[in-house]
C-alpha cells in the first residue's frame, strides 16, 4: 500500500493557505517530499477566486475589506468559494503515481472516492456526479452553483467542490467540504447586474448547494468531520496516511509565495 505524507488540521491566513499548497507541489515536484493530503481551515471567512476569474469585474471587494474579510486568488480555476464552515483539503501527487489516471476528469474521480468514503462515514448517502458539458448561463460566479466531474452530490444538491492543476508533472486537487454555509455573506461578496439577479441566483444556489450539517439530525463537529474524512481518504484512495508536518524549505517556499503572490494585489487583482 502506498504511503502518503498527512499534514493535519491547522487554520490559517488566505495567504498562507494557498502558499502552502503551492510549496508543497513545487517540493513534490522536485522529489524533496512526498505525496501529500492536507486539512487545512481559514482564519476568518475568506472568499478565494478561481485563476481565471475577473476580481474587479464580479467581486464586491470594498464590502470585503469593509468586513475584514479574506480574499485571495487561487492557483486552480473554478468559480469563486466562500472558505467558513468547512473542511478544505488537497491532495498533491506527482501524475506518474501509479494511483493517479491520465485525464483530469478520472483523477477527479479517484480523488473523489475518498471523499465518498469520508462521507458515508458520516452516515450521508452522497454519491459522485456524472462527467457532463454543464452550461454557464443563468450561473453566477459561486463554485457551488453546479457540480461538475465525479463531484460529491446528496439528493442532486452539491456538498463539496473541488479544483485542480497540474504543474511541473504534480496534480494538484483542493476542495472544500461543506458543514454549513452562508449563502446571504456569499452572495453579498459578489457584483450583479441588479438586486433582482442577486436574489434569483442564491435562491438558484440553495437549489444546487447543500452542506452536512443541513442534512444529519444532529450537527457534527469538526473534529468528527476530520476523523471521517482521514479514514475516508484511506480507504477510499487505498493509501495509508502518515502524519507529518511542514519540512524547513517548505516553510522558506511558503514564505516566499506569500511575499510574491497571494498577499500582492499583483497577483490577486491581476484579471
């Protein structure tokens, strides 16, 4: 059985977040540390942008730092998230990984076993959504508006999304998990053309989103959420997690990312 590195549960800054990610993959890529899942959470709410997303252009950015909320733009693409109440996770594997499929859309899916896993631990019966060409229009800019690939759905309603890249011959795949969500603060971040488009898409969003502790009977805690997904990542992926914990050139790489890019308005403002 394969063995994977597993940095436990930590919240952190926007910034920090995404260049934690970004160090792991480039060590990974350079052979200096291994296959690596990572739990992770956020400071304060925090909305993060896909790559190819006009910041300007669709988020509300002055009711952000109004709010002293986070806000940074991810290396993957997809549409915008709200980081709350959640559980993020990534996963960072070099595509050579016997584990891991060729296309984009199979390795969603093998990614996407072990969050099926973790949440039937949870006693939820989500299931994976069928590969599909899914329409843009009458979509707003939130992730979770749609399921796409081999994503997590219960009753046709999305519970996690997900994003990935490759780079540098690592496949990098971060998503969050749903405990709960604030579709009034979401929908508040982003711009619309008029109040009305505003109300019609959240109320198109609670159509297509929903979160764990939306479903179960009794509320689940974090800690219950992590355990789920830690074995649910195990057995679904067939790897043995170890737990591990940031090299000192991880940390230097972190650092560094977050000088050069994800607390830089260069680099979170730049489309």
């Amino acid at each position: 059985m394969t063995t994977w590195r597993f940095l436990p549960y930590q919240a952190y800054s926007a910034a920090e977040n995404m260049a934690i990610d970004q160090a792991v993959m480039e060590l990974v890529a350079e052979k200096k540390v291994p296959p690596t899942l990572r739990f992770y959470g956020w400071q304060v709410p925090t909305l993060s942008i896909g790559y190819f997303q006009k910041a300007k252009k669709e988020v509300n950015l002055s009711y952000i730092k109004e709010k002293n909320l986070g806000f940074v733009r991810r290396m993957t693409g997809g549409r915008a998230v709200l980081h709350d109440k959640e559980l993020t996770y990534s996963v960072i594997v070099p595509e050579e990984d016997p584990i891991m499929p060729k296309t984009v859309s199979e390795s969603y899916r093998v990614i996407s076993q072990g969050l099926l896993e973790g949440f039937k631990a949870l006693g939820l019966n989500a299931y994976l959504s069928d590969p599909q060409k899914t329409k843009k229009e009458h979509m707003s800019a939130a992730c979770f508006d749609s399921p796409s690939d081999y994503e997590l759905v219960i009753d046709g309603k999305k519970v996690a999304g997900s994003a990935q890249t490759r780079q540098h011959g690592v496949v990098l795949q971060h998503g969050s998990i749903l405990m709960d969500f604030d579709e009034d603060l979401l929908f508040s971040l982003l711009v619309f053309p008029s109040e009305r488009v505003r109300q019609r898409l959240k109320e198109q969003f609670l159509q297509k989103a929903v979160a764990i502790n939306r479903i179960l009977s009794h509320p689940v805690s974090l800690d219950e959420v992590i355990q789920a997904f830690y074995e649910g990542f195990q057995k679904g992926i067939g790897v043995k997690l170890e737990p591990g914990e940031l090299t000192p050139e991880e940390k230097e790489r972190v650092q560094a990312r977050i000088r050069e890019r994800y607390d830089s308005d260069d680099w979170n403002l730049r489309r």
